[in-house]
C-alpha cells in the first residue's frame, strides 16, 4: 500500500492556497502494521506512523515548511526523486536536507536525480558551509538511463519482505524531465500449521525457523524443507508519478499495470493555446487537462490525480465563475476521461491499494484501488 500526501500542487510559484511541487510517499505494509486506517484515527499512536519508510518526489521551495503540517518525519525519508531543475521543483532540496542534519539525522539518504542538482548542492554546501552528518548516495538519472544491465530502475530494499523498485521514463519538456514509476513489492511468507500438525510436528522453535525460509531437522532424525510448509503470498502496488510533460503518450508503457497515474494537468485546452498563440517563440511544455485526460481514457488508466495546477486557477470549484478555477480543469478532463478523477489540492492524501488482499487488510473494497482520505493538516491536528 502507498499513501500519498502532496505537499505542493501549484505550477511556477506558490499561492496563497497551493505550495510549489512535491509529493510524499509512504510505504505502508499492513502485515506488519495491522490496520492502517485505525492507526491513522487513532492520533495518539504516532509511534507506527513516524516509523513508516517515505519517499519524496520533487522539492520546491516550502517544502519543510509543508512538512510540519503533516506526521511525516525527515529521519524516515528513504529516497528523493527529483524529476528536473526547474526550481519549483528542486529549490526546497538545500534547505530539507540541511534541516535533516540538523535534527540529527545520520542514516544515508538515497537521491534520484538529474547530474545538475549534484551541481546545485556543491554549490550551496561551499558556498553556505553546509554541512550534512549523513551519507547521500546520489545515482544520476542520466547514468541510470545509459546503464545497459538493469537500465532505468533502482532497487530498495526496506526489509527482507518489503521492497521498491523505481523506474524512470524520460518525458518531455523544456528541460529533461522524467517520470518515475514506483512499484511496492511486499512478501507475506504464510506457515500451513495444518499440514504440520498432520505431519505430527508440534509447535516448536521449528515452526519459526521454517517460516523464516530454514530447513530443519526434527529431533528424531527428519529433515523438514521451508518450502513444503511456508506459501508466499506477494502482492503488489504500483503508481506513476511524472514531472511536467506536454506528452503524456510518453508514458504508455510505464503506465501498465499501474494503478494510480499522477501527472501536470497545468491549464486547461483554451487557455494552453492563448499562451502558445501569444508568444509563438515560446512553448511551455506543459500538458493541458483535456490532453492528459484523453491519453488516460485511451490507454485505460482506471485512477488519475491531476496535480501542478497554473497559479491563474483559483482552489474552488464553480463551473458558472467566470474566474479560472478547478471547475475548469475538471470539466474538462470529465469530458474525455470516464475513470476515477481528482484533482490534487496541498496535503490531500490517498490510499493506493495495489492487491485485493491488501486491500481487505485496509477495510477496503473491490470497487477501486485508490481512495481519498482528506487533509493531512486535518489528521494532524
């Protein structure tokens, strides 16, 4: 299961209503955690949720400001991706990570990112003296990209049964930009007691051990193979998460099999083409919400949530307003886009639930992998 919280929705510069881009992302693996959705109503048990592995995807600036509003904390941060060197984007990243060493944080940090933030953060560590007590294991998308052995993914292992694998898709823009797409593969090693008790195996010290993956001998000479008594169960949860792109066809092939897409709906169709008309020298780049939401009907993406919205479209959502507003942006995407719908607003959270069985685990239903779980700052409080 991953939990998306966003911690930033506006396109170039902040609003009064909307930071700059970032999204987190957390790991969740209900086996070891029980219920995630009475952790969460329960605000005393804080322990389990600060305990919970978090990626962040993209840092514009504010983005710790974002995150005090939340339960989220620097000392969890597994990975940061940044998608490309626009500063709405990657401003944020100096000031997260020097906040980080200053609340003591001393685990490695593991950064997806294009070769120029590497740049950017010398930069800012000779120039304000910045000094990080942790590791930063910083692996280069374009390196990543030209590797020809495993190329354009990344493996992180969060324990021996909960992993991330993280691709990368190369988008296009005026900069290079990329999505990355984050796949959360959880194994469940299940004892068939049953079978071991019909074996005249009494619970034991031996039942562990078989669990765990051992072979084990018997006191009375048998010799007992993990695999005759231990199913794996592996369930898996999948989302999309692209930086901004005028051609959402870019990720046709990353997007299969995932079960949520989130990506720029920047303007709507009209006003996209009053800014390319205005100034023919200058495109940018960006997808509008009837482009993406057509790509997302035809390619069969069952969950979208838009997100990266122009500063020029106000939070509420009045289609008779005259004034640009989310109406706008959802009409529009509605009026080419039948699958579920949600247009992103600053710490909205998700539930994305890649496996029936998990999803059971959560109190949740068949009738859709993802689910709109409120405000964090609601949560938070």
């Amino acid at each position: 299961m991953l939990k998306l919280t966003f911690l930033g929705t506006s396109a170039g510069v902040p609003t009064k209503q909307r930071n700059v881009t970032a999204l987190a992302i957390e790991c969740l693996n209900p086996y070891l955690i029980g219920s995630i959705r009475q952790q969460d109503k329960n605000k005393s048990n804080n322990k389990n949720s600060k305990s919970r592995p978090w990626l962040l995807i993209d840092c514009g600036e504010g983005t710790q400001h974002q995150l005090l509003h939340t339960k989220l904390s620097l000392h969890q941060l597994a990975v940061i991706c940044i998608t490309h060197v626009h500063g709405d984007h990657c401003y944020g990243l100096p000031g997260l990570l020097a906040s980080a060493a200053m609340s003591g944080r001393r685990e490695p940090l593991t950064l997806i990112a294009p070769k120029a933030i590497a740049t950017l953060l010398d930069a800012v560590i000779l120039t304000t003296e910045l000094h990080l007590p942790f590791a930063i294991n910083f692996m280069t998308i374009e390196d990543l990209l030209s590797e020809p052995i495993n190329q354009n993914k990344v493996t992180i292992r969060l324990d021996n049964q909960h992993q991330l694998e993280i691709d990368i898709t190369p988008l296009s823009h005026r900069v290079a930009s990329y999505g990355f797409g984050i796949t959360q593969t959880i194994t469940r090693r299940s004892l068939n007691t049953d079978k071991l008790i019909a074996d005249s195996i009494q619970a034991s010290a031996l039942w562990g051990k078989l669990q765990q993956g051992e072979d084990v001998m018997t006191d009375d000479g048998r010799m007992l193979r993990s695999v005759d008594y231990v199913d794996n169960e592996i369930s898996q949860t999948r989302a999309v998460i692209a930086g901004d792109n005028d051609t959402p066809e870019r990720l046709k092939a990353a997007v299969v099999g995932a079960d949520v897409l989130v990506h720029e709906a920047t303007y709507t169709s009209d006003v996209l083409a009053k800014i390319q008309a205005k100034n023919p020298d200058f495109d940018p780049m960006h997808s509008s919400a009837q482009l993406l939401g057509r790509f997302a009907e035809q390619v069969g993406v069952r969950n979208l949530i838009m997100t990266h919205f122009s500063a020029r479209y106000q939070s509420f959502d009045n289609p008779t307003s005259s004034t640009p507003n989310m109406a706008h942006i959802r009409l529009e995407s509605e009026s080419v886009y039948q699958g579920n719908l949600w247009l992103a607003h600053d710490f909205a959270q998700y539930m994305v639930n890649g496996s029936a069985d998990l999803a059971d685990l959560a109190g949740e239903t068949e009738s859709g992998s993802v689910q709109y779980l409120g405000s964090a700052r609601d949560h938070n409080n």
